[in-house]
C-alpha cells in the first residue's frame, strides 16, 4: 500500500480489480474484493451476553449467526476507555493521545482522517446512523441544563502537567453530519422529528426528553425497568430501519458504501421496551461468578463509587433483575441487528459485503458487586469486548482466533483489505493475516488508556493496571485468576513482574506521543515499589 494523505485520496473503482495485500499476496483467491462495509457497534455490551461467547440463554441469534458465517476473536480489547475515547480510537486507529478525545464529550476533529472521511474520499457512498458522542455534549438546547443549555463541550486548556479541560458553548452533538458521513439519523433532534411523524409527540412535551440513552425508564434505579417508549418505535428500531433503508438505496443504486449503525444500548439505564425486559426470569439469571469479591487489596476508589459498587445495597433479586434486563435488552437489539443482516442477504450483497460487530466497552454486569462501568479498574467485563467480522474470500465460517487485537486496529485492517492508500501516522495494526489464518499471532500485549488517567498493560496472562491517581495499582494472572479477585500488585513475589510491565506503559507512553509521559514516569516508577 502507497501512503498518500486523506485529502489527496484518489477517487477510486473500488469495485474493480482483485486486492492485493502489502506483502503482495492476493487473498481473495479469483473472488471479488469486498467493497462495502457494515460496521455495527453496540454501547456498554460485555462479551457474556452473547450466545456465541457462552451465554446459555442465546439471547444473540443473530450475532451468533454473524458468527457462524465469520471470524470471531475471543481476546478482543478495547483500546480506550470509555465511551468517545473507544469510539474515537476505532474510528482513527489512534490512540487518545494521538486523536485527542482524552474523555467523553471532547471533540474529535475533521482534521484527523478517519473511517467516514476514507469512505467517502474512494467514491463510496456513506451513512451513519446512531450514536457518535464524537461532536460534543449530546442532549442540547435544553433549558434546564447546566451549563449552556446542554450544549458544550471539553476544550483543552494548556497544562504542564496533566490534561485538562474547560466547559465552553458549542459543539454539535448528535444533530448533524459529520466525520465523512453524508447519510446520518441520530439520537436527539432527528429521533424527536421521528417521534413526532409517528404521533408520540407528546413524549416530547414530558421531562426528560426521550433520545440518546434516554429511553424513558419506567422507575428509578434499583427497581424493575422498562422504557414507555413502544418497540416499535425504540430508537434501536429507528436506527435499523435507517440502516435497512440506506442499505436497499445503495443496492438500487449500485453504489458501493460504508455504514456504521451505532446502538445507545444496553447502555445504562438498562431499560429495555416491552416485553424484553422480562424475557427472561430471575432463575434464568445467575450472578457472576465473581459477584462475591471483597474487594480486599485492591484500589480505595472502587468500593468508593457509589454509582457502581451496589454490593452493600442491593438485594440479590436486585442485581438479578438487573442481569435479566440486560440479557433482555440485548436480545431486542440483537433483533435489530437481525433485520439488517436479513436486508444484506435479501440485496444479494453478502460476497461483496464486510460486516463488523463490536461494543466500544463492556458493563460490570454484577461482577465484583458492581453495574454500570467506572474507572480505576482493569476488569475483564469492561475491557474485553466482542468481535466478529466477516470478510468474503478471506474469513473461514465459523471460525474462532484467540490473537490478541485492540479495536484501535480496525481501521488499518479496513484499510488494508479494501486495499487503499495507507494512512500515515495510524498506530494502530492491520489484523488481515490473522483473519485468512485465524492461529496466526498478533499482538504480543494490548494497551489501554483508562479514563482517570489509568494505563493498562496485558499480554494474554498478566493483566497490570498503573493508576497514577490511587495508592496501589493491579495486577492479575489470568490463567491462574480469571476472575481477578486476587490483585498481586503488593505481593513480593510478582515485584520483577510488575516493574516490567509498569516499564512496558512507559515505553508505549512515549512511543504514541504521550505528552504527560515523563511526569508520569517520573511520579509512578517507584510507587510503593520501596516497601516491598
């Protein structure tokens, strides 16, 4: 692959000549190359509510489906934490400090090359049709929100020691389009337009307003929920039809595309429609095995979230309602994505199509007495998100690869199969190799920039979290505790493990361009390390 800039992109026949991968192998074998591309991302979905991934109760048909027909990785991570960080870095194939979006509701710039704009500078048509959290604050213009309305975002200020952000006006939310994405739906003014040609305007009249996560909850946390907005006119349907409609366009037209379709659940509240949220029973609904963790030894902060660690207050029926309606919420958008995948097959478009499933993080799901997700953490459920792509002439139906890869190499995998101009500066890695033989390895470890600031480093056994911000970091072996109940980290037997990992971050620090880099070392490198 020549390198050539975003902008001087040639307008390619993309669905022309047969690929060629950059080592100069054609992988495709006399087929077609794929020219179309389906990404499909849930939000806060963690890999134990697929059926595919060992959930019993199958509340994923569709995915599992997805499956069958593709490639499924099984140690998949995210490379940023959480919401527009993750989505920022599968976008880009950059890491927060490469692309800037350090937390959520910062800005990801048109500057910085990313999926939508690659898309469109090949000739493809493109669409995006759900949440993006990429543009700022999304529920605007709301009078009773502070500050400004709700219409704002993070700017960076100057700082010589650490980021740091600022409230300022602006921003766009979800409102329009934007990052190369001509065709868009989103959560908030869109979705109210839709609400009100279907007749449910008076939804609008109440508070808060239905859009984005706000799916009208039928009570507050802690008790049964549900949303009063009818399945059929949930946003996860709205979405769908969106993608379905632009699908069927695109077909007439013979245009080839690039779609994202982005689901805002299970996302918290957790509040599927009916009657999802009581498609399964509470005995159906077991706590996670490592529901009963106390927590001993491991950071201040964590028993400190009130938000997230309900263990002292919820009753066991609690947290299994809150697995149920889950697994609930999950298997409604699971139908979504059925109808999707359905409208790809009716087009004829399933041999020229790539078809991705992902979630930018997981939830805690009940784990170690916790919902929702939080920080100062390193857990399996919030890190260790699904995957599954499908590539035609490439990928083997139904198979399984236990690589290590971080969704900050989707893009240059993209970019490598649809066999385009390589992006300069992507940290990210192309994956090919490993969807054509699923043994091959990839990465040796993954690292993730953990909103805090935390930086997580892990190699397929040793897990190691460094929290600059607490009093002790984490470290886990997986093989021995695939639960993460014991934190190793003040153990003097693992002293020699933990100061090299805790090297291993310094170096990725200063390899993406870090700008804090030094200071962090320079403040952590001997962190209660002097007591062992």
């Amino acid at each position: 692959m020549k390198k050539i800039s975003r902008r001087s992109f040639l307008k390619t026949a993309v669905g022309g000549a047969l690929a060629t991968s950059a080592l100069g192998c054609n992988v495709f074998k006399g087929k077609k190359q794929p020219i179309n591309v389906v990404f499909i991302m849930t939000d806060q979905q963690p890999t134990s509510t697929l059926g595919c991934y060992g959930n019993s109760l199958n509340p994923t048909p569709n995915l599992d489906r997805l499956a069958q027909t593709g490639l499924r990785f099984s140690n998949f991570y995210i490379s940023a934490f959480p919401c527009s960080p993750s989505r920022a870095s599968m976008l880009t194939g950059l890491y927060p400090q490469k692309h800037g979006v350090i937390t959520n509701n910062v800005i990801l710039e048109d500057k910085i090359p990313s999926l939508g704009f690659i898309m469109e500078d090949t000739g493809r048509d493109t669409g995006y049709f759900g949440k993006s959290h990429l543009k700022g604050h999304m529920y605007r213009n709301m009078p009773w929100r502070e500050p400004f309305n709700g219409s704002w975002y993070w700017k960076r200020i100057p700082d010589e020691r650490e980021y740091k952000f600022e409230q300022v006006e602006g921003g766009f939310g979800e409102d329009r389009s934007q990052l190369g994405f001509q065709n868009w739906a989103g959560g908030w003014k869109d979705y109210h337009e839709y609400l009100r040609n279907v007749g449910l305007g008076d939804l609008l009249k109440e508070r808060p307003i239905p859009g984005n996560h706000n799916d009208l909850p039928s009570s507050e946390r802690g008790k049964h929920r549900y949303s009063l907005l009818p399945e059929e006119h949930h946003m996860a349907s709205f979405f769908a039809q969106k993608a379905v409609q632009f699908i069927r366009t695109q077909h007439k037209k013979n245009q080839p595309f690039g779609m994202v379709l982005s689901f805002y659940g299970p996302h918290l509240p957790v509040a599927p429609p009916k009657p999802w949220d009581e498609k399964y029973s509470l005995e159906q609904c077991p706590l996670q095995p490592n529901h009963h963790d106390t927590l001993e030894g491991k950071p201040v902060e964590q028993k400190n979230n009130t938000v997230c660690y309900m263990a002292p207050n919820w009753e066991e029926a609690q947290f299994r309602d809150y697995i149920r309606r889950y697994y609930g919420y999950c298997a409604y958008i699971d139908q979504q994505i059925g109808r999707v995948l359905d409208t790809l097959t009716e087009c004829g478009l399933d041999d020229n199509t790539i078809v991705i499933f992902t979630s930018d993080h997981g939830d805690m799901i009940t784990a170690h007495g916790f919902i929702y997700k939080m920080d100062t953490c390193c857990y399996q459920e919030l890190a260790n998100v699904p995957f599954i792509i499908r590539v035609p002439g490439v990928t083997t139906p139904g198979t399984v690869t236990k690589s290590l890869a971080g969704n900050v190499d989707i893009l240059p995998t993209l970019i490598d199969i649809l066999d385009l101009p390589e992006e300069k500066g992507v940290q990210g890695k192309s994956f090919r190799k490993v969807l054509a033989s699923p043994g091959t390895p990839f990465r040796d470890r993954v690292f993730i920039h953990w909103n805090g600031p935390s930086f997580i480093n892990f190699d397929g056994q040793w897990k190691y979290a460094l929290h600059p911000r607490s009093e002790i970091d984490e470290l886990y072996n997986l093989q021995e505790d695939s639960g993460e109940i014991k934190n190793l980290a003040m153990d003097t037997k693992y002293r020699e493990i933990l100061k090299n990992k805790r090297k291993e971050i310094y170096s990725w620090l200063h390899e993406t361009g870090y700008p804090y880099a030094e200071i962090i070392e320079k403040e952590t490198s001997l962190l209660y390390l002097e007591a062992f």
